[in-house]
C-alpha cells in the first residue's frame, strides 16, 4: 500500500511537471498549434545609420551598418566591392577590405581578392532593430580583463 | 523602269477625272486620320510590358529579374514598366528608338538569344548597349521620375546623400554609372569596369607599362 502511494504521487508530480514544462517552453512557434501558421511578426527594419557598430572582440567581422537589400554577389559581381574595393575606396570613401582579404590558405598575398573571401556576407551581415529572442549576457574581453585584474588586486 | 516612274508621274499629275475635289481633299483628311492613328496605336501597343513579355526571351530572363527588384514591387506602389527605362518618351526620340529595335526583330527571327545559355553569352554585350544609351542621355529615362530637383537628400540616408550631393549634383556622374544592375542581374563585370573604362584601354596601358620596363635597362 505504501509502495503504491509513492509511486501514484511521483506519476502524479511528473504529470504536472510535464504539463508545467509545456506551459514554459517558448519556442519560435510560441504558442500556435503545430497545424496552424502563426501569425508573422512584421519584418523588422535594417539598421542604415552608417555608422560604425564596436568589434565584441578583436576577430570579430566588422558589422555592415547599411542596408545590403538587392546587393548582388555572384561570379559576375560583387556589389559590395564597388565601394569597399581597393581602388573604389578614394572615390566612395568607405572603408577598403582589410589585407587578410588578399591571403591565400598559405597566407601569400594576391594581387585581389582571394576567392575564400570573395563573398562578403559568409561573415559581414547587416543588423535589424529586431528584440532578441533570448537574453544575450555576453562579456566584452575588456570587462573580463578589468574582472580579473580587480580580483588578482583583492587577492 | 524609267518609263514606269514616268508613267506613274504623269498619272500623279493629272487633274482628277471621275472624283470631285471636295471628294479627294475630304476622303484624303479622313483616311490620313484613319493611317495616322492606326500607326499610333500599333506604335503604342509594342510600347507595353504585355508585348515585351510576349516573347519568352524577355518573360524568362530579364522580366523574371524585374519582379525581385524595387522598380516591380515598393511600398507605395508606384513601379516602372519595360518601356518606361527602355524606350524614350519624346516623339523622335521614339521613333529613333523603335528603328534601331528591328534589329531585335531580326534577333528574334534567328533566335540570337532563345536560350538561357545564349542570353547569358550576350549579356555583357546587350547590358552595354543600354548602359551607353543611358550615358548618352544623361540617363533620361531615369529622370523621368527620379528628377534631382525633387529629390531632398535630407531624407535620404547619409551615405546616399554625400553620394547624390558629391556625384549628381555636381554633373560629374549620371545616374547608370553608379546604379548598373538596378533593376536587372548584372553581367560579368570582370570583363567591364564600373565606371566607363574599357577593358581593352585596360589591357593596353598595362601592356605599355609591361613593354616600357622592358625597355629599361637593369
């Protein structure tokens, strides 16, 4: 009898954990069955300030502060080069693809644009003022270095 | 050959027998309206997006491309047909253009581009055509809508407003020499500069600059 009463309150507390759970989960779909289509957020809008977003760390891809819509980038054109190629620089004034874009795998130097980097937006992209799905608690390598010499000091 | 022009011109200049004065110069007004319109209208409907797409030259490649771009679908509606950018306005100028398009009608008849693979091989060469004619006039066909008097820069974003104020205003560029692929792909552009150079000028300065190093002695 009592072994029986364990275990009817354990299916029963794994009962409502599970239908807790349900309730909790927050996926992309929200809350729409899965037969039905949500309706879609509007589009979220492109960030077009041209102004320059900080690096989160030293290798990071710098971020393209314009809006990229229609950019065509195929064998036959690179749009982006237009602008941000090394002759394009002096009358478009835009900040010329770094020289690790002219490297080859065994870090030789190209006369152009290596085609492991020809397309921009492998690792350059756009941003929207879209809300983060999710909290983001990303540290900048400064705050962590700032954190660790302030602890290396109370020590 | 001779005596049939002179026959034919001593029967244009013969007095009217059987007809009446009132009767020529009339049924002459009517049937030049009748002629004059008619011509018109022909001339129109081949200035519609529905005859170019006609052919499956232009629904497959560049009217496919057409729909994915701004100048099909905008937020306020407002969109550009084939012949908006692709034939003048005026009157002569039209005309010039309609002339110079039989010879798409002989593309057509042989079929220079009735594939996708024969298209894409002439691309370069059809998208330079258009690209000189727009540089030739000043890129009128875009200023038909886009006129810079109205356009106010300072709603524009601050890249695009240097550009216009630095390039446009100024006369320096017209609008083609920036915005090439604006509303079709573009070709391969390997094989022509953006901005007006040829590639054969290309070609030939570095073969002069190779040849005069040569020259140089070490």
């Amino acid at each position: 009898m009592k072994r029986f009463a364990i275990s009817l309150i354990a299916a029963a507390s794994l009962l409502v954990a599970a239908a807790a759970a349900e309730d909790n989960i927050s996926t992309l779909r929200e809350t729409t069955p899965l037969a039905e289509n949500a309706t879609p957020h509007p589009m979220p809008k492109p960030v077009n300030t041209d102004i320059r977003q900080v690096r989160n760390y030293p290798e990071q891809p710098p971020l393209i502060p314009h809006t990229i819509e229609g950019y065509q980038i195929d064998m036959n054109s690179n749009k982006c080069l237009t602008c941000h190629s090394r002759t394009a620089v002096e009358v478009s004034q835009a900040p010329m693809i770094s020289i690790t874009h002219f490297m080859n795998r065994e870090n030789q130097f190209l006369a152009s644009v290596t085609p492991r980097r020809y397309f921009c937006n492998q690792c350059h992209v756009p941003q929207t003022d879209a809300r983060p799905l999710v909290e983001n608690d990303f540290v900048d390598v400064d705050s962590v270095i700032d954190y660790v010499k302030a602890k290396e000091g109370a020590n | 050959m001779l005596a049939f022009l002179k026959r034919l011109w001593t029967t244009i200049r013969r007095p009217s027998v059987h007809y009446s004065l009132g009767f020529l110069t009339l049924g002459g007004f009517v049937m030049g309206i009748i002629f004059w319109g008619g011509f018109n209208t022909a001339l129109e409907l081949t200035n519609t997006e529905t005859f170019c797409t006609g052919c499956h030259e232009m629904r497959d490649n560049v009217f496919a491309e057409l729909k994915t771009t701004i100048h099909y679908t905008n937020r306020s509606g407002v969109r550009a047909t084939c012949p908006d950018c692709h034939v003048p306005h005026d009157w002569t100028d039209k005309i010039a253009r309609k002339m110079q398009a039989s010879k798409e009608v002989w593309g057509k008849i042989f079929g220079t581009i009735n594939t996708r693979e024969k298209f894409l091989e002439h691309r370069l060469e059809l998208a330079q055509h258009e690209w000189a004619r727009l540089k030739a006039n000043n890129s009128l066909e875009c200023r038909n809508c886009h006129s810079s008097d109205s356009m106010d820069i300072t709603r524009q974003s601050a890249r695009a407003a240097e550009a216009h104020e630095r390039f446009l205003f100024t006369g320096e560029q017209t609008c083609i020499d920036c915005h090439k692929g604006i509303a079709h792909r573009l070709p391969d552009m390997s094989q022509s500069a953006w901005h007006e150079e040829k590639p054969e000028d290309m070609m030939g300065n570095a073969t002069a600059f190779l040849a005069a190093r040569d020259r140089m002695p070490n």
